[in-house]
C-alpha cells in the first residue's frame, strides 16, 4: 500500500475554482515545476521536515472545522505543489471519499497517467488544470528550465483531452477548469489567443492576475516583473473571449 502523501498545511475554507466554490484545500508538499511567480514555495523547495504533517491528521483537523450536514461534509480541494506526483495521490483520495467529501484536484497537467487513473475511478468531481504558457507552441521560453518546458508541452495537452472526454461522458457528475497565470514573461495576448483556440469552447477559462507575494519561489527574478495593468487583462481576456463563451478573470 502507498504512504498517504505530505502535506505542508491547509485551509479552512479557500476558494477551490469557478464559480466562487469555497471550501477547504489541503496542499501536498513537493511540485516537479520551477514557476518563479509560484505563491506556494514553502510546499515546493523550502520544506521543512518538521512543518510535514499528516494527511489522515489533516483530514481530522478539517472534519472538526466543516459545516454541514454529518452525512454530506461538502467538497475538498487537494492542491500542492503537484499533487500528481505522489504515488499515494488516489489512497488520499479514496480517504478523503471515505469521509464524504466530493473531491476536487489542482494540478499542472504534467503527470496525465495519474489524471487518467483517477478520472477512471470517478472520484473527482472537479479539476482545475493550470496551463502556464503556450504548451501547443514552440517558442522558446527565456528563464524556464528548457526540459520542464518540453515536459509541459509534451503531457498537457494530453491532460487537457482527458478532461475533455471525461466531461463529455460525465458532465452531471463532473466538471473542470483552465487556468493560466498572467506572468509577463511567460503569456501575452498571442498565447491566451494560442491556449485558447485549443479549449473547449462551452468550457471555463480563468486568467489569473499575477501579484507579488512574500512566498514567492524567485523573488529575485519575479519580484522585478511589473504585473499587467488591469486593461492589458482585459484585453486578453476579450482575445480569449472571440473563441470562449466563459472566460473570467480571477485577482488573488
């Protein structure tokens, strides 16, 4: 049996996709990414052994802290860092079902065999896959480790289909959502307008406002980025709009 994966904390309530679903996240530790802007370093590369909890401690601290019905505790979003990467990701899973919980999953789209195994088992009620630049392009990517670029354009589109078809078959069950992180130096407007030719378009995308933060993973290299103004976004939000039906921006 798989070790229950880490976890470096968790929320009470936090808001666990569109539309302004709120409910609680527990974050894994560890991610098989490098984005400098990530707001989640301490769950990447600065662990410290002793902040390691215990899911199934985890999952008791949250029980206490749910409103609802005892029968129907709500949804749980499990996040990282990648979840994905944790041989243990579908026993936390089937815990979490165990408990009542409907379970929602925020993934990089890098790890699809994963994603596929769990869509399979139809434990997952919804997805949020961050795509985090043009992974259907080839343009080179200045500042981001060349082999986690090949890595993202080589297995999220394949993640991206799978949540695709799995909508298709499940679509009272089961929902997701595209996200993209509005960092300079990795999106403009010609890729939200590359992303965006390749989504479902009844399906939702969330462009997220990047901001600095004191967990940045670089700040040395993030915290010298200006931000978009708020009418670049929208710009890039109406480029996505000419495809999509329901694109939305999201400010953290």
């Amino acid at each position: 049996m798989e070790a229950l994966p880490p976890v470096v904390g968790f929320n009470g309530v936090a808001e666990a996709g569109f539309p302004d679903v709120m409910c609680p996240v527990m974050f894994l530790a560890g991610c098989n990414l490098r984005c400098p802007y990530c707001m989640n370093s301490s769950a990447v590369v600065r662990i410290e052994e002793s902040s390691l909890k215990s899911a199934s401690d985890v999952l008791d601290q949250i029980d206490q802290i749910t409103d609802g019905d005892d029968d129907d505790p709500g949804q749980l979003l499990i996040s990282g860092g990648e979840p994905c990467i944790h041989p243990g990701l579908p026993r936390l899973v089937d815990l979490a079902i165990d408990r009542g919980y409907r379970v929602r999953l925020s993934t990089n789209g890098t790890r699809p065999e994963v994603l596929e195994t769990l869509l399979a088992s139809g434990k997952l009620s919804f997805v949020a896959l961050d795509i985090k630049l043009d992974v259907f392009g080839n343009k080179e990517i200045a500042g981001f480790d060349p082999d986690q670029v090949s890595l993202m354009r080589h297995a999220v589109p394949r993640s991206l289909e799978l949540l695709k078809l799995h909508t298709r078959q499940n679509a009272v069950l089961f929902a997701y959502e595209v996200r993209t992180t509005l960092y300079p130096p990795l999106v403009d407007v010609a890729e939200i307008e590359s992303i965006s030719s390749h989504l479902d378009p009844n399906g939702v995308y969330v462009l997220q406002q990047f901001r600095h933060t004191k967990g940045m993973l670089s700040p040395g290299v993030a915290g010298l980025v200006t931000p978009y103004s708020t009418d670049r976004i929208e710009y890039m939000a109406d480029v996505a709009s000419i495809r999509l039906k329901h694109v939305h921006v999201r400010r953290p």
